[in-house]
C-alpha cells in the first residue's frame, strides 16, 4: 500500500557510546506522541520505550555493491528491514535509525540511493550525530568513525555542555567546522536542545529536516552553502576537511557533468559528501546537486528570480582534498 | 454479453503473499489476517490467524502455512481453523518452504536454517551461512535445500545434515532463489539488478545484466525449460533447453511496456498453456500468448503496482493482488 503515500522519512542518530544518544531517543518518542515511530536499533534493548512502538533490531551487514565500484556499499539488513516495515497496515509516520557508535555512515546513506526500494518506500531526512563535549577532541584524534560521522551529519548536537567549559565548546565547534562547515550545530543539556544563541530547538524539527531534498538544499536554509568555510589550515591533508567553490560565471551543464562524474569516479572513495546549487548556462533554474561518495543526485528545481544574484556554489567534504586542483577544474566548468 | 469474468475483493490491508491449494486462495494480510477466497463465493473468509502482520503464505497439503513479524508459523485449513505450529522468536520471519517428503517446513532465521517438524518441534540445520539468508528453494530432484547469501548460494543436504554444504560463489548480495524444473540449474536474483546462474553439473556460471530494477519474481513456463521473471519493461525469457543454458543467448521479451517508467512487478506462467500473466507498476495486467506475444486485458492500469499473481494449480482460475490491497479473481474459461 505504499504507492499511493508519500515516502516515509528516516532520522539515522549516529554518535559514540555515552554521547547521549538514547536519551535524546527516549525524550523524541515520549514527547512527540502524536507521531507514530517505526524505531531500528543496532547494538541493545532501549529500556523505558513505549510498548506500543515497532521496534526492530538488526545486526549491522555491509554489503559491497557488485558494481565496480569499490566504495559503494549498502546495508543488507537496512534494505530487508525496511521492506518488512512495508508490509504492516498499522503504519507509522517515520523512522528512527539508531546506528552503533562505530558505524560507517556511509553505507547507511548510501543505502537510501542504491536500493530502488527503499528509494520508494522511505526517504533519509536527515543524519543526527550526537557528540559528547567533553571527549570529542580526543575521539576526533582517535578514530576515524567519529570523523566520518561528523562528515556526514546534518544535525550535530554537541551534548553535555555543562560538564565543559566555554572554551571547551568553542574548541570542539571549531574541529566540528573544519570538517562538516554545513552541519546545523546545536547544544545539548540533559536532554534538552538549544542553539547556539541558547533558544530551545523543538525536538520534532530535529526529525523533519528534509536534509536529503534538493528543494531543501535550496530553499529552507539560505545561509547553507553561503556559510560554508574552508577547513582549518593546522589539519593534515589526509584528515577530513571541505572545500567552498563559487563561481559568478555560468557553469557549462556538459562541462560540469563530466568533471563531477570524473571526479566522483576516481575520488568518490575520499569525498565523502558534495553538495551544490549551480547556474547552468542558458537554464532558468537552478540545478542542485549532492553527493554520498560516488552515488549522486542532481535536477533542476526552481526558477532563478530576478533579484536573485545567479552564482554557483559547490561543497566537498573529503580526505586529502587537492584544494587548489578542484577549484581550478571547477572554474574550468565555467569557460 | 457472457459475464464478467473478473471479480474483485477489497481486502484494505497489504498482501504480503498469494497462493492457491486446489480451488481455495490464500492472501496473506498485514494486519494477521488470512483471507480465503474461491471462486463463487461471494465473500472472503477472514481467518484472524495472528495479531502480527503476516509476512508470507505457502500451500501445504493440508492448507497454508503462513509466518508472521514476530516470527511464528501458523498452519490454516481451507476451511479456516487455524493452528500454531511453531514460534521460531525470528523477527520479520519472510521465507519459508515446504519439504513434502519429510512433511517439514523449513525456515529462514537469520543465517540458519530452522526446521519445523509437522509435530510442532523444531531444530537447527548446523550450518551457518555468511550473512542473513536471502532466498530458498528446495531441489526438485533430491533432499537438498538451496539458500542464497552475501557472496554466492550454498546448498545443504537434508537428509545428511553433516555433510558441508556446496558453495556456489558469486560476489555479491543473492536474494531470490529458484531452481529449474529439472533440478539441473540454480537461479539467483541479485541487489545489482541481475540474475546470476549456476550449471549444477560442472559449477559452471553466468550473469545475466540489464535490468532497470530489482528481480524479486520468478516464474517457469510450462515446458518446464523457460524462465521468466519481473524486473524489465517486459517478461525476459531465459531458455534452458539446451545443456548451455541462456548462455550466449539474447532473451526474448514478452510484452515490453515501452515505457521507461512502467516495468513488471508481477509475472506468473500458466501451468499448462503458452500464457503468462503480466502484472505492471502501474497496476495494468495483460494476458499474453507467449508464442506470438499476443496480450489480452486482464486489468486497466489503476496507478497500484500489481504485487502477486497466482494460478490455480488447474490453470482455470487467476488471482492479482494489486498495491491497495484488492485481490481479483479471474476465470479462465469465461474469458477465452
């Protein structure tokens, strides 16, 4: 019966062990009552949930996709649980992914592209990592799985802030930054969520971001690419850190068509996330683009508007980005 | 005007599973329900078989066989008493199959094999697979139960439990899985959208690639020898008549939509005749000769992706389970 409806969204909540994670879940499902969850868990029982719930357990199983390419891979038990999910009439509004801290995100995301039927079926809203203020710094240092789940994150709660300092909070914003420089970065408190300035951020928004829409990318945050600055300089160039591209110039659509898939062909194993909104020559709207890897997604959507400045803007998250290669091929697309 | 030959049930719940046991038809609900169906009978019997969703039904000599979310295995007479045969406590328990000649059903749970006895008890197979099993079949020509996996298929003798299981290995994640009448082939469905086959003489394998979706359905002609399945813009046919298989062969396409958009959910062949029964995304199910690719209408699209289809075992009777949960029953005789 899932043709007719709308495609259910999924919140994966990634972060390590003792960031917070289950306790922000158990505060969504107590407080958002009106919403039905479909809850997936990775590594134990969440203790105190509503009985009433679904929820399911699975064991993580990373499939390599048998396509050659090497960093695509999906989660088999993801595609066969949510296919399952599908077969129940009592039907839930939404997702909640809880991952193990030491999960890739990668083949997670990667998952709600490849699968053709969990692209029917369900979109990713969002991917919420959860951080521990305290200890972020050194697992930053530490393993790479932390790295990559604030690679991929759209939210980041940095959590515990009571238990840190000030300076401590500006620190761990600023390693936060120099990888993911599009996050929306919140705080955390004993379950509670406030933004920078301190304003409560309602728990429900945390699960309908709509960060995997194109429209999205586009529309609701203005100050997304805009933002968006380059990594901080102390890093090694083997650690993760992003690339801001702009351009005034409209973009030759082939041009930039065959740099992106080039580049995501022979480098999609290092970049981990892009995302873009392009001015196409002689296009009326603007294209977005984004990026999981080597799996990307990119259509035109709205009109360009006539007060609107026609400029093209383009984030990479990545390893060993070359940063002065890509902006000489990007500005390439231009000519 | 003869009457009309199609008759709809509104069942309002997912079909998770459609199958025919002589003149009674099964469809599996997702709200624990199975509902028993026959032509002539005005309305379905609803059976309340469990309070979780039911994930899959199988034909048994005695009635259905049916295995719900939380994992139990309940047995239904066609006349709808209904019994608890097994709680295997797996989770979205899926796939099942039927072994007729030890009267056992066999399920998946996992990276085992669970066992259940018609007494009710159970056992494991020792194996462990490589990661969650896929699919099932069990050989048309011996005590062996075929289980696809992440990197290939293994086959597991039933009768020696101890015997290490063969690995058919293929790179990959196998899914579906089914073997050719003659026992002599086994067929996965891959999730890179492909079948892969195995010549069970030698090992012997083959890939076959380029279809715009994912293979969930198989479906044997007949003549025992041609394969089709969904996932196309039409019904590839796969021959294995000879000793080479499909091998080197281009399929024939049965009733290609023409459309990039509109491909096949749902396929089944007659089980005497040269028809198949062609179910689209886009809920249209034609009728096709498969000898001249002549189509007639069973269903006009309805926007509701056509999910199973079932063939009595006399091939007088047809039955479409579309997306809204509407199940059609059709007789043959009054449309030809």
């Amino acid at each position: 019966m899932s043709s007719t409806k709308r495609p259910i969204p999924v919140t994966v909540l990634t972060g390590f062990l003792g960031s917070g994670k289950t306790t922000l879940l158990n505060r969504i499902l107590s407080e958002n009552s009106d919403t039905k969850y479909a809850v997936i868990i990775n590594e134990y029982g969440l203790e105190g949930i509503d009985d009433k719930l679904i929820t399911a357990q699975v064991d993580e199983e990373v499939f390599e996709m048998n396509n050659g390419c090497i960093c695509c891979t999906v989660r088999g038990d993801l595609i066969r649980i949510l296919a399952a999910l599908m077969k129940r009439r009592d039907k839930f509004d939404a997702i909640l992914l809880e991952t193990t801290g030491l999960a890739d995100p990668a083949p997670v995301a990667q998952t709600f592209f490849a699968d053709p039927d969990v692209k029917t079926n369900t979109e990713l809203d969002s991917i919420l990592t959860m951080v521990d203020a305290a200890h972020i710094l050194g697992q930053l240092k530490d393993s790479p799985e932390a790295t990559d789940q604030i690679a991929f994150a759209d939210t980041i709660i940095i959590n515990k802030i009571d238990a840190v300092l000030k300076a401590d909070i500006e620190a761990a914003e600023a390693a936060i930054r120099a990888i993911n420089p599009f996050a929306t970065l919140l705080h955390g408190t004993r379950g509670q969520v406030t933004d920078a300035s301190g304003q409560a951020f309602s728990l429900s928004s945390l699960l309908t971001r709509h960060a995997f829409s194109l429209e999205h990318v586009l529309g609701v945050d203005p100050e997304f690419l805009a933002n968006a600055a380059e990594g901080h300089h102390h890093h090694h160039d083997a650690d993760v850190s992003s690339i801001s591209l702009k351009s005034d110039k409209p973009l030759d659509g082939t041009k930039f068509d065959d740099w992106m898939s080039t580049l995501l062909a022979t480098h999609g194993q290092n970049i981990l996330r892009t995302k873009g909104i392009l001015n196409i020559e002689n296009e009326p709207k603007k294209f977005v683009f984004q990026a999981v890897h080597m799996m990307s997604d990119g259509e035109f959507t709205s009109d360009w508007q006539p007060d609107e400045k026609r400029a093209s803007t383009l984030v990479l998250i990545g390893r060993g980005l070359n940063k002065a290669q890509l902006k000489e091929q990007f500005l390439a697309c231009a000519q | 005007m003869t009457t009309n030959p199609h008759t709809p049930h509104a069942l309002n719940t997912p079909i998770n599973g459609l199958v025919w046991n002589a003149d009674t038809l099964a469809a599996a609900g997702g709200e624990g329900t199975l509902h028993l169906l026959r032509p002539n009978l005005t309305k379905p019997l609803a059976v309340q078989v469990s309070d979780a969703p039911l994930m899959t039904v199988i034909a048994t000599p005695e009635g259905f066989a049916t295995a719900d979310e939380s994992g139990r295995i309940h047995l239904t007479t066609v006349q709808g008493e209904t019994t608890l045969l097994a709680d295997t406590k797996y989770m979205f328990l899926e796939n099942i199959v039927y072994f007729a000649k030890k009267k056992q059903i066999i399920a998946a749970t996992g990276k085992s094999v669970t066992i259940i006895n018609a007494d009710g008890s159970t056992s494991q197979l020792p194996h462990k697979l490589p990661s969650t099993i896929g699919g099932m079949a069990i050989s048309p020509i011996g005590p062996r139960l075929a289980v696809s996996h992440y990197g290939g298929a293994s086959i597991l003798a039933l009768d020696n439990t101890k015997n290490p299981p063969r690995l058919l290995p293929w790179k990959g994640s196998h899914l579906g899985l089914t073997y050719s009448p003659d026992g002599k082939w086994l067929i996965s469905s891959m999730q890179e959208q492909a079948i892969h086959l195995w010549r069970l003489s030698d090992g012997m394998d083959l890939q076959m690639r380029g279809y715009p979706s994912k293979i969930t359905q198989f479906s044997w002609m007949s003549d025992n020898t041609t394969l089709g399945t969904n996932g196309g813009g039409g019904v590839p046919l796969w021959s294995f008549a000879t000793e080479k298989g499909p091998a080197g062969t281009q399929a024939r396409v049965l009733a290609d939509s023409g459309v990039q958009e509109t491909l096949v959910t749902s396929l089944a062949m007659h089980p005497k005749g040269p028809f198949c029964a062609i179910g689209y995304t886009d809920g249209l199910t034609l009728l096709t000769q498969t000898v001249e690719d002549r189509a007639i209408l069973l269903h006009e699209p309805n926007a509701q992706p056509v999910q199973h289809i079932a063939w009595s075992a006399n091939g007088m009777h047809l039955a479409l389970a579309h997306a809204n949960g509407t199940v059609t029953l059709t007789d043959f005789a009054a449309l030809v």
